[in-house]
C-alpha cells in the first residue's frame, strides 16, 4: 500500500507527460528520442530532477 500512495502523490505533483518521459528515459537513457516530446523548458525540468547535465551531452 505504501507504493500505491507514493505513486498517487508523484502523479498529484508532477504532469503525467514528464513522468512517461522519466519511466522511458530509465528503459532507454541512450535513446534521444525520449526528449522529443517535451519542450525545452520541460526537459530541463526532467533533467534536473533525474540528475542529468543535458541531453547534448550524452552524444
């Protein structure tokens, strides 16, 4: 039950589009294609919180 509640409160806080970008960047972290769909400013976001510098540099 404590997972269920920590997903419930992720999905409350963070916008379902950045939470499908993180599960697929944990899948795939070499794949770039992850970033496409979210905007520059969504990216950062996402890149920060996951402890990222950027995806430019992982080419």
């Amino acid at each position: 039950m404590q997972h269920e509640a920590i997903a419930v409160d992720l999905v409350d806080r963070i916008p379902l589009c950045l939470l499908t970008t993180a599960l697929h960047y944990k899948q795939k972290p070499d794949d770039p294609r992850v970033w496409m769909e979210l905007s520059i400013e969504e990216r950062k976001i996402l890149q920060q919180a996951l402890g990222i510098d950027s995806v430019a540099s992982r080419d």
